[in-house]
C-alpha cells in the first residue's frame, strides 16, 4: 500500500502472510523523509496486533499492549504509528480504527 502526500509517495507498507484480511500481515514500513528512506520493521503477537516496531538497525522504538477490545493500555516510544490494533489503521482525528468495510470504536 503507497501514501500519498501532494501526489508524492511518502510511505509503502510491505506485507507478508498473516491471519487474513491483512491481520498480522504487516511486515514493514517504508517512509520518505526529504530524500532520505526511512524503514520500520513490525511485530505482531498471536492475534495480529502489532506489539512492536524496529528500526532499520533493529532497535525498538516502540512497543504496545492492548486489552481485548483494542484500547492501548501501555505504550513505549515515540514513534508515530497509526497501524495498530488488529493491524489495523487507526485515525486518531476521529479515535476510530479502519477495518475495511467500516469503522470500529473500543470504548462505549
């Protein structure tokens, strides 16, 4: 999938096998900064979370745990990171997650 920003590719993320539906799928992340690519590797847990991201030399600079309806209940790092629960894409303009066919809320 290629992000787009003012018709310039500022993003692709590479994904591998997973769970289905893209969940656990994601492998990578691939960012232009100026002229520079920046590259974040993801891990995922059993249920396609994502529960970490690495640097290009391997280093953590993020890590998260969820309770079972998707709300982060502990974060490290600073890293901007929208693939989240579920590996899925989550918009914090508006706290929704993007499942493809709709959105999903944690919190009633």
């Amino acid at each position: 999938m290629l992000i787009f920003e003012e018709d310039q590719v500022v993003a692709q993320y590479i994904h591998g096998s997973g769970l289905g539906a893209d969940v656990g799928s994601l492998v990578m992340k691939e960012s232009v900064i100026g002229s520079a690519v920046q590259a974040s590797y993801y891990y995922s847990n059993h249920r396609g979370d994502v529960t970490a991201v690495a640097d290009s030399s391997g280093a953590l600079i993020a890590s998260y745990r969820y309770d079972a309806f998707g709300n982060v209940i502990e974060q490290s790092g600073t890293t901007e990171n929208d693939i989240q629960f579920s590996s899925k894409r989550y918009n914090s303009d508006i706290s929704l997650s993007y499942f493809g066919a709709r959105y999903y809320v944690s919190v009633l």
